[in-house]
C-alpha cells in the first residue's frame, strides 16, 4: 500500500477483520521493518561505492618487470 492507507477500512470490511486496529499495528511495524531495512541495504551500498571510487585512483607499479 505505501505511504497511501487511505483505503485501509475497505479491505477490513472486505475480509470482515475483526480487530482492525491489531492488525493495523502489524502492517505498520511490518512496514516499519522493510523500510529500515532498505535504507540500511542503501547505506551499505553508498559507502561500499565511496570505498571503491576512493582507491580508484592509484596505480601500484611493484612487481612490474621490464
């Protein structure tokens, strides 16, 4: 659903849920869950792309014969 729960109610009263509010609660941290997730996922990613531009610029010249 996203950020919209705006029809929420609609599919409570389309699965006659008994305790909406519950179950609310479980999306909500369920979501709250996936969405930490994915930013510490992106976190992960970005400083792992900071470590590989940062080296990219040397040139080692040990062990070259010529």
């Amino acid at each position: 659903m996203g950020k919209d729960w705006s029809n929420i109610e609609y599919f409570f009263n389309l699965y006659e849920i008994e305790e909406p509010k519950v179950i609310l609660y479980i999306m909500k941290m369920y979501e709250y869950v996936v969405v930490s997730d994915r930013q510490e996922e992106s976190e992960r990613k970005r400083k792992a792309e900071e470590r590989k531009s940062a080296g990219g610029g040397k040139n080692f010249t040990h062990n070259v014969k010529g």
